[in-house]
C-alpha cells in the first residue's frame, strides 16, 4: 500500500431546506390559518479518527466531500427531516489545518475522536413562524442557509512510542523487522526506507507498544533534503528516540561527530526532541572482526551521556538487553503521561 501523509480536501455541510408556504385546506375550517413546516437542518461534515487506517492515500483519489442537505417543510406543520451527516475516517495522528491560513484546526490523537469540519446550513422557517397579530395569512417562507464550506489540509504524524534515527543504511528497517511484526523493504543501500514503517514490539510480560522506522537522516534533513522534513515530523510523537549508528562506517573519533550531526538535524527540526529519552544501538557487530572497537565505541557513546547497546538486527545479536531498557523508558513515558492532569478546554463559568 502506497504511503500518503499529506491531503488537500474541499468540505461542505448540506443545504438546509426551505420553509413551506402552506394553508390549511379542510372542509369545516372555511378559515385555515397558514401551517408551513420548516425546512430540516442540512448535514454536517464530520471527521472521525480511526486506527484502521494508517494513511491518506484515499484522499488522493477523492478530495470534495458535501453531506445531504435537509428535506424541505411541508404543509400540516411538517417539518423537513435533517440531511444525514457525512463521517469521513481519518488515520490516527492526522492533523486538520486551514488551507488558506495554515492554523491548527484539530488533533486526532484517540481511537473514535470525531470533529465537525463543516456544519450543515439552517432550515428556512415555514408561514406558520410569521403569523403576527397583524399579519394573519403570510404568504412566505424563507429558504434555507447553504451550509459551511472550507479547504482543509490533512497531515499525518505517526503516532509511535519509539522512533528509530540514523544515517541512510544504518540498518533501521532490519531493527525494525527483528524486534516486531514489520516488514519493510530491506537492501544495502541507502534510502532504502522511502516511507515510515510502524511496529508493534511485545517484549515478555510488558505492555505491546510501536516502534516508527523513518527514512535515514542526512545533513539538511531540516531544510528538506534527502527525504526532509517530509518525514522528520513522523517522530515528533514519539516518547523515546533510538539512535541507530552502523558500527562499520564509525570509529571512536567521529563517533562522536555521527550523534551530533542527527541532534543537529532534530534540534534544527524540533528543539524539544533533544529533551525526549534516549538511547543509542551499535547496529552490525557480526561485521566486526576486532571486539576491542566494540567496547570502544561504546565507551564513547556512553561518555557522552547516553547508554549504549552493541547488536546485530540480521543475526538477533543482543537484542534482549537493548529491549528490556528500551520497554522500561516507553513503560516509564506512559506512565507520565497517565499521572498528568487533563488540560481543560473550557474554563468554568
């Protein structure tokens, strides 16, 4: 299935119907008073989030949704029955921007969340609304109100607990498949990740969570090249980082170099990824020969502040410990997150 993390849609709400000019017409009432209905309320618009979806490829081929306008009134006071709502499913961490001003409209970050993206148009009043003291017999009703129309931006941030980084080929895709259910593409050489892959890990009695693969990072990542920005906003969710270095094309003296060039890419992108937990693989070691440069680099890594963990994801070399202290900060971030209060949307009258 093709990837698509960016949608331009056109949304309207349904046109209310109109009002009903009507009288009563019964053979013992030689003076029926006017009885209109009014029109129905047209449609909303309504956007729901979902986790059966996990891109905006439907969107691609489809972009101008309009929910049904509302029945119009009828005689004998009835009224016109409301225009159905149109529910549109959205991936999970889909952002709603305007197009036209770029503001946050809404955030889909919960299974089910569902938001009114364009309201329906009133019903217009039937005769029997206008009947006065002075005016007995109104000979008219109004017409329904066209309902709301927007351009709306749709952008998809991954909702991931851990985000694999690192340099084009640096073995993240084969992380990724060696401690989840992912399987994205794999091959030695480097952009061979075009689009994000989502992983479920289960580690031993701990709670399942995902793993985000993104495209490699190269110098710019920030300013768009490579594949940019476009994919760094995938781990901008994301409660711990995993930095994935190939212990091939490092040594102890640019090991170093190879941390701060991806901080600087996060740091250029997103200052507040620098303050997010995390930890750094040594990806590889079966192509190492001289164990001695393992520990070094490790040494190195771990001098700078992080904790280090030398494994190879093609031969499932050291995976165990790198899990059990990966589990244990996503387990700790959620539990964070659970002790925070709600933010209030409403302040109390």
């Amino acid at each position: 299935m093709r990837f698509v993390d960016e949608a331009k849609i056109v949304v309207a709400g349904g046109h209310g119907g109109n009002g009903c000019v009507s009288f009563r017409r019964e053979k013992y009432v030689p003076r029926g008073g006017p009885d209109g209905g009014d029109g129905g309320r047209g449609g909303n618009v309504v956007l729901k989030a979902t986790s059966r979806k996990q891109t905006l490829l439907d969107f691609r081929y489809k972009h101008i949704f309009k929910a049904k306008r509302g029945q119009h009134g009828r005689g004998k006071d009835q009224h016109g029955k409301n225009g159905e709502d149109l529910v549109i499913l959205v991936p999970l961490g889909t952002v709603v921007k305007d197009a036209k001003t770029g503001e946050i409209l809404f955030d889909f970050t919960n299974e089910g969340q569902e938001w009114i993206a364009a309201h329906g148009g009133r019903g217009g009043k039937g005769n029997a609304r206008f009947v006065s003291a002075t005016r007995q017999a109104p000979r008219y009703a109004e017409e329904g109100k066209p309902g709301e129309e927007r351009e709306l931006i749709l952008e998809l941030k991954l909702l991931a607990d851990a985000g694999l980084v690192g340099f084009p080929n640096a073995g993240k895709s084969t992380l990724i498949t060696a401690i989840s259910s992912a399987t994205p593409k794999i091959a030695d050489y480097p952009f061979t990740t075009l689009t994000p892959s989502l992983g479920v890990v289960k580690f031993k009695n701990a709670e399942p969570y995902v793993v985000a693969d993104i495209p490699g990072i190269i110098e710019g990542a920030h300013e768009g090249k490579g594949l940019g920005i476009r994919f760094l906003k995938h781990i901008e969710r994301t409660r711990v980082l995993v930095y994935v270095l190939d212990v091939t094309t490092i040594s102890e003296e640019n090991a170093g170099k190879a941390i701060e060039q991806l901080n600087a890419e996060l740091k250029a992108y997103n200052p507040e990824l620098l303050e997010r937990p995390s930890l750094v693989v040594l990806n590889k070691i079966d192509l190492v020969n001289e164990k001695e440069k393992i520990e070094e680099l490790k040494g190195k890594i771990e001098n700078l502040g992080y904790e280090a963990f030398a494994i190879s994801a093609l031969k499932r070399l050291g995976l165990e410990p790198f899990l059990k202290k990966l589990t244990l900060l996503v387990t700790q971030e959620k539990e964070k997150d659970l002790s925070q209060p709600e933010e209030e949307l409403y302040s109390p009258v």
